[in-house]
C-alpha cells in the first residue's frame, strides 16, 4: 500500500547528507570537547564549526548561539531564563494567542511566580497586529515573545516590524522562529530579534538538538546550572553528535530556504483542492503570507480527524484536540474567529524536501473517495 506524508511541520526526516556527516561521531570523535588533549580538542573544533554554521544561517556571530536539546529547551531558557535575570526591571511580558504551547505553558509558570502576562488578539488570517503589541507595552514589561510563523496555519508574522517597535521601547524581543527555518529566510538583524528558536527535527536534522539565539549583550538566567559549558548559559557536556547534525542541517537550509519549489506544490495542492470541492473547502490562513510548505484547509460540516482515519495511508494532522473521545476546535482556529462547522473539519498538509505531484494527485484521489 503506498503511503504519503504531509506531516513535515511536525517532524521532518534526517537528510541524508546529514546522516553521513554524523557517522564519524559515533565512531571517531568521542573524546569530551572540553579535555584539552588529542581526544577532546578535535571533537571541540567540530563543535565550533557546527556553531559556525547555525550562526552563518543567522546572520550572526557563533558565540550568539547555544545549543539546547531542541525547541521546546530553547524556549523556555529565553523567556524563565530573561525574567528571572531581570526581576527587578520588571515583570509584564506581551505574547500573542496563537503561540505553541512551549511558549504559552512556560509562561504560565512564570505567572504562578509572579509575572503578568498580556496576550494579544490575532485576526482572521492568525496575524497579530504591530499596533496592538505596542500598544500593550507598559512601563514595567520586560520582554516580547511573538512566533516568527504559526506552526498550524503557517502565517507569517510582522516580525521586523513587532522588533521595530521593541527597540524603540528599549524592550528584548524573543521569537520562536521553530516552524520557519529552511523554509523561508531568516535573517536575526534583518528581523531585530534579540532572542530566535531553532528546533533541529524540523529542519532534517536530528531530534533532540535546538538551538537559542542570543543577542550580544543580552543577560539570561541559565535554566541548568553546572560547569561552563556553552558560555556559561547551559552545564553539561555537549552532545557533539547531534550538534554537528544541527550543523549540516543549517547548512543545508540555506539553499531550500530560497527554493520556490514546496510553494509551487502547496499553490497546485491547493488549486486542485478547489477544484475537486469547490465551496465545501475552505483555506485557514493567510493566502499568501504563509510558509511556502503548508496548507491548513477545513472541509466544511465535516472532522478532520474523521477524514484522516478513512485514509490510514495518508500522515497528515489536525489542530484539534480529542479530549476523552470529544474533539474540539483548535485554539488557533478559534482565536482567528473559524466558526465551528468549518474549524471542525480542518486538516493541516504540511508538504516537504520529498513531495512529488504524484504523492499530491494521490492524495487527491483518496480525499475524492472519501468526501
């Protein structure tokens, strides 16, 4: 049975350039990077030429860069780590209402010790408002955190222009930039973020590796204390293996992030959608700001969930949540205002590196069946 998958936003596959280029870590570069003799110091260089090319993706320096066990890690070092070095400045932090969870959830702890938390309205198309960001900001707000593209919708926030308005009010800037990079370019002076999230496995590098960008001059609280590994911002030696993964993965992303391909694939996944069901599909989303990969569609008065158990060949997600055999609207989908009998139905196809046009026209043929 052929299979298809159009889950890229939730975890994409190991390049295999990138499987090659780690091989030798299992077997040759061993050594602590740490140790100064001829074990340790060639697994250091490795580590540093990895950080060189996360860094280079970024457009800027290597020693702005630690690398964390993946997104959700790097989170939650910028946001507990930023309040709790700047306790006394103050403890208001904006965020927007479609953030994922590895935001929202860290910031609800922080606002069981003590922090206030204002969280911004988005539009219908999942977009926050530069306007509204600025106009929450109080004397005492310490730190913005804004998702550089929502992981369920692919909208693409005004990234440059939220940061615009932060340095104008001497206020640090984080964004999660997770579901963005190697899709679209990321540019952190361009994007005047303080702070960026980069997760590994979804750029084709290994799970279990992220990475934090950290603006020169910027003071965080590490979130595990030890030995001073990764300038002193993370204790615990570092995990070469994987890093060097994150390393060639970043390299890689440099020439897809340019590439019009996945777009031309979404924009023909979603013509032939149309054409196939007319007024009974319906996109979520902005039309054109989104990241060139991914297509959140609702099949209206139908569950998405439904659909995808009709066609177990078909990996593929829904933002809802099934709660004791309940399903429920995705909170993006309800925040962006989707009325029910459209938001249920939703199904979001994210298309990658692999996708052909014959996995597409597939897909096609079996939701015909199906709907």
């Amino acid at each position: 049975m052929k299979k298809v998958y159009l889950d890229y936003n939730a975890s994409t596959p190991l390049a295999p350039e990138v499987a090659d280029y780690m091989y030798p870590f299992l077997t040759d570069f061993y050594g602590n990077p740490s140790a100064l003799h001829w074990a340790g110091q060639p697994v250091k260089k490795k580590l540093n030429l990895a950080r060189k090319q996360v860094s280079e993706l970024l457009s800027c320096s290597p020693e702005e860069i630690i690398f964390t066990s993946g997104g959700s890690e790097a989170n939650n070092h910028a946001l507990k780590g930023y309040f709790f070095k700047h306790l006394t400045r103050g403890k208001h932090i904006i965020t927007s209402k479609i953030e994922h969870p590895a935001i929202i959830e860290p910031l609800k702890f922080l606002e069981r010790l003590g922090a206030e938390i204002t969280m911004v309205d988005v539009n219908e198309y999942g977009m926050v408002s530069p306007g509204d960001i600025e106009k929450a900001i109080r004397k005492d707000t310490i730190l913005i955190t804004v998702m550089h593209s929502n992981n369920e919708v692919g909208t693409l926030q005004h990234i440059e222009e939220i940061g615009e308005i932060a340095r104008k009010h001497n206020i640090t800037f984080h964004t999660d930039a997770s579901q963005s990079i190697g899709k679209v370019p990321v540019d952190v002076n361009q994007l005047k973020v303080d702070m960026l999230t980069i997760a590994g496995h979804k750029m084709y590098a290994p799970k279990g590796i992220g990475a934090l960008f950290i603006r020169k001059g910027i003071e965080l609280e590490p979130l595990i204390h030890g030995a001073g590994h990764e300038f002193g911002m993370r204790a615990g030696t570092e995990n070469t293996l994987l890093a060097a993964g994150l390393g060639k993965a970043c390299e890689l992303a440099a020439k897809y992030a340019v590439d019009g391909r996945l777009a031309d694939l979404t924009d023909y996944f979603w013509k032939e959608l149309k054409e196939a069901f007319g007024d009974q599909v319906v996109l979520n989303g902005h039309g054109e700001r989104r990241l060139p990969n991914t297509l959140n569609v609702s099949f209206v008065n139908r569950i998405g969930q439904d659909i995808l158990s009709s066609i177990p060949q078909l990996a593929a997600s829904t933002g809802s949540a099934c709660h004791s055999g309940k399903v429920e609207l995705s909170p993006v989908l309800r925040e962006m205002g989707v009325p029910e009998h459209i938001g249920m139905g939703a199904v979001r196809f994210s298309l990658g590196r692999n996708t052909t046009k014959s996995e597409l026209d597939q897909v096609i043929f079996w939701l015909k069946e199906v709907i």
